[in-house]
C-alpha cells in the first residue's frame, strides 16, 4: 500500500474556500496535516457566519487547523492580507491554492466593460497578487507549492464568456511563467482545469451529474499538486468526475519557407495546421541563463 501524502508542518492559503472546490481543497489539506487559511468574501449568513469561517469550524471539529480571512480576493490588500495572516498565525506559507472565482456571463457585443474587469479582479489580479505577496516568503525557504486554476472555457473558448476565458487564459501564461521563475528555489507552479458541481455550475449541469462531479474528486489532483513530493511544474492538469489528465500547448511540424507570400501560406494552410506531426515547445519553460 502506497504511503499516506501528508502536509504536517505546512502552511496553505485557499482562497475562494468557504464553499465548492474551494472548501473541498481545505479540508483535504487540513485532513492531512496542513494548517490553513481560508479566505472567502467578508458576507456572514444567517447564523452570523461568514463562508470562511464556516468551513474553519468544519475544519476544527474534525480536528484540523483552520483560521479565516473574510476578504474578497479581488480587493487590492486582501491577497497581502491572506499572506500576513498566515505569518501571524502559523509563522510561515508554503502552499498557495488560487480558487476564487466569479462568473459575469453574457455575449460579448452585450457584455459592458465592468463585468470584464470584474471577473479579471478576481480570478486574475486576486491571484497575481496574492502569489506575488507569498512569493518572497517561498523564495526565501527555497520551497513553494502554488496552484493556478484556468478552465475549459480558458483554454478553449465559450460562448457567452469572454471576460471569464479572458482571465482563465490569463491564469495558464501567469502560472506557466511562474514555473520558470521559481524553478531554481523549488517552487512548483502547477496550473488545474476543473470541473465540479458547485454552487457557481451546478444549474447548469444534470442533476444525476453531480455525485459524479463531486469537488472532493477535483480535490485529489490539487492535493497532489500542493505535495512536497510533486515535482511536475508549469503544467496543465484537467479533473473533472474522476478523469485526470494533462492539458498540452503544442506546436504542429508546420510549414518553412523563408520566402513565403501570402499566396503560399493559403496554399499550405492544410500543411500549416496539420496535427500528424508535433511538438511541445521546450524553450518556453526552459531556465534563463544566469
């Protein structure tokens, strides 16, 4: 039997974690030993209680260490916020989970300029900034596990949502480059493409869909990927109702000719986008010299 994956003496910030995948990736983490801090929107319920700090309390009643930080990621400061919390309380991060995330859908000749950027604040810059506030602090351990999320919609397109691909195709370049940077201080850089029903997608899935697409199956690769012993870096991982698989940017075998007129290119287009033959690109994850 394969040994238990734990993360006893890790730190993780988990944004967007007061419900769905989110919550799903805290208590996982915190089930194995990680302490964490779950940040979600400061918008108590009934009972008084924010998201986070209802999933904290899931969290401390199975024995866990949780703490929350009721901000919402798309607000300039919550990220550095996110970061000095976990300092204050555990003395250290080590795991960054970006989650959070919002939709604003809608055609792209109706959709007005604030719904793009308020998508891009929170999937995007919330997760540029709290990388950036946390990356000092890995840097400075010389280890960091940082999870991206992107989506179908990201890497592929969809209609009605323009800003939303718009962030999640953002979100696969930021933690791509991320991989690069961190690569000699042995912060891994993963990027996940998940599918779950939540409270954000599940009207728009089957109902009979989703058991199937429990976020607690997403929550396996991600654990995977905040482990000390995951060395896979800069990559795209797809999860959705117990698929796992890998995401490629490819390049096709193409066509050459220094020369060429925009006559050739129509003529070779066929050869131009032929997929028989392809590569990865290695020079874009290959390291600086220095």
């Amino acid at each position: 039997m394969a040994e238990s994956l734990r993360y006893d003496d890790r730190v993780a910030i988990v944004t967007g974690a007061g419900g769905g995948l989110g919550r799903a990736y805290a208590r996982l983490l915190a089930a194995r030993g990680a302490a964490v801090v779950v940040n979600d929107v400061d918008r108590p319920s009934e009972d008084g209680r924010t998201p986070a700090e209802s999933t904290c309390e899931e969290i401390v009643e199975l024995g866990g260490a949780a703490t929350p930080c009721n901000a919402s990621i798309a607000e300039p400061g919550a990220g550095a916020d996110a970061v000095q919390t976990a300092l204050d309380t555990y003395g250290r991060v080590d795991i960054i989970v970006n989650n959070a995330g919002i939709v604003r859908d809608r055609s792209f000749a109706r959709m007005p300029e604030e719904d793009l950027r308020a998508v891009l604040d929170v999937h995007l810059l919330g997760s540029f900034r709290l990388t950036q506030a946390a990356w000092p602090h890995l840097a400075e351990r010389r280890y960091g596990r940082v999870v991206m999320t992107t989506s179908v919609a990201g890497l592929f397109g969809n209609f009605g949502q323009a800003n939303y691909s718009s962030a999640k195709a953002g979100l696969a370049g930021l933690g791509r480059t991320l991989a690069i940077e961190g690569a000699r201080k042995d912060i891994r850089v993963n990027i996940v493409s998940p599918g779950a029903a939540t409270d954000m997608t599940s009207a728009a899935l089957p109902q009979d869909l989703h058991a199937a697409m429990s976020p607690d199956r997403v929550a396996q690769l991600v654990g995977y990927l905040c482990h000390e012993s995951c060395t896979a870096t800069g990559e795209i991982f797809y999860a959705a109702a117990g698929h796992y698989a890998r995401n490629l940017i490819v390049q096709t075998a193409g066509y050459r000719n220094p020369a060429a007129t925009v006559e050739d290119i129509a003529a070779n287009l066929g050869q131009i986008m032929d997929t028989e033959q392809w590569t990865i690109p290695s020079d874009a994850l290959a390291l600086p010299e220095t």
